[in-house]
C-alpha cells in the first residue's frame, strides 16, 4: 500500500518550542494518513525545492509565519503547477480543524 507524503517544516530561528511542534506535526501526518519526511538538516535548498524532491502532496507547518510570504507562494505555485485539478494543500498546525489553506483560498482572510 502506497502513503501520499506529507513534509514537516519547523523554522527553527521562530519556533519557540521545536520539539512540542515536531510531535504535533507528526501525530496530524499519522492522523491524516500521510507519510512524514523532514528536511535534510544541512540542505541550502529553498523549502519548495524540498517539498519538490520529497514529491509531497502535504506540507505541514506549526504555524503560517514558520514561511514567508515568497516562500508561501512558491509552495502554492508548485502544486499548481504539478497538479491543476487539485488545489495544493497546506496545513498550518494553528489552522482551525477541518480547514486547509489552498492555491484557490483568499490569503488575507483571518
């Protein structure tokens, strides 16, 4: 049986508690049926370059500001591009439950 994967990111320069965020990010990729990679600790790669060599279809994050606004849209903009039909799925760990950030949601809604 084949598990889509889903790639943790925790920015480790604003994370306030790494560990805590890392066990909540893995128990919702368990949760959600998703097989977890993590960053290669020495990669200089950019977080879409990673999710793209992970081949992720899920990327989890504890909160929306562990990416900047660039990086957000690369991310975005590579599910895009790599699927149209789906929308891309993020799924910050403070997002209410049931809701996901996509390509096709509005980014300044709170």
């Amino acid at each position: 049986m084949s598990h889509s994967i889903a790639f943790g990111w925790i920015d480790y320069d604003i994370s306030r508690a790494p560990e805590s965020d890392r066990d909540r990010i893995r128990r919702l990729a368990d949760q959600l049926g998703y097989r977890l990679v993590w960053p290669c600790e020495r990669s200089v790669l950019r977080v879409v370059d990673q999710v793209r060599n992970a081949e992720a279809d899920l990327l989890i994050l504890p909160a929306p500001g562990h990416l900047s606004p660039l990086e957000l849209n690369e991310v975005l903009q590579h599910r895009r591009r790599r699927d149209r039909t789906t929308p891309p799925q993020l799924r910050p760990l403070d997002t209410p439950a049931g809701h996901t950030m996509s390509a096709s949601s509005s980014a300044s809604s709170d």
